[in-house]
C-alpha cells in the first residue's frame, strides 16, 4: 500500500467506528502521546544493549503501527502529506550543527 491507500484505509476505518468526532488535534496529541509511552514502556528495565525477544519486537512494532496511525490522522486533520513535512524537516536539519559533547557545569 502507499501513502494515500494506507490514509484512505485509516479514514474509511474511523468512519466506519463512528470516531470522527473525537478526532480533533487535542485529543489525537493525547492518544499519540499514550502510544508513544507504550514504546517506551518496552524498553522499560532494560539496559542499554538488551535485545528484544521476538514477543517484544512484535510488540514494539504493533505500538509503533499506532503511533504511526495517531500520527496520520493529525496529519489528516491538518491536510498535510507526512512524507513532506519529514522532507521539509530533514532539509531544515541539512543545515543545523548539533554539538555532540555533553557540556558540563
């Protein structure tokens, strides 16, 4: 699937649930940012270079996938394509300049 069947999927789907009407970009920031929290929890009591076991890399993905879904329909609310606005961002970035050294105090 590409980008315009994956979004047209996901809105057929949320219409078919009857959840516009808690699709505003208040309550889709909330929701992603649940989703997120449930990547991170994955990783949660794991050290730096654990890897994960097979039912935990299919978690990872499936929270993943939520987040991405969260992220869609922002982007839908907004009427903004994702791809672009990570093109956009990553040219931005071309000429930003990180310092990588912690600095200390």
């Amino acid at each position: 699937m590409n980008y315009s069947e994956i979004e047209q999927a996901l809105i057929e789907f949320r219409n078919k649930k009857g959840w516009q009407k808690y699709h505003n970009l208040k309550d889709l920031a909330i929701s992603l940012n649940i989703e997120s929290s449930e990547v991170l929890e994955i990783f949660q009591w794991h050290n730096a270079n654990q890897k994960l076991d097979n039912r935990e890399n299919q978690h990872l993905q499936e929270e993943l996938a939520d987040t991405l879904i969260y992220i869609f329909y922002m982007c839908e609310k907004l009427q903004v394509d994702s791809f672009e606005i990570v093109a956009q961002k990553m040219k931005i970035n071309q000429s930003r300049h990180w310092d990588t050294e912690r600095k200390t105090q």
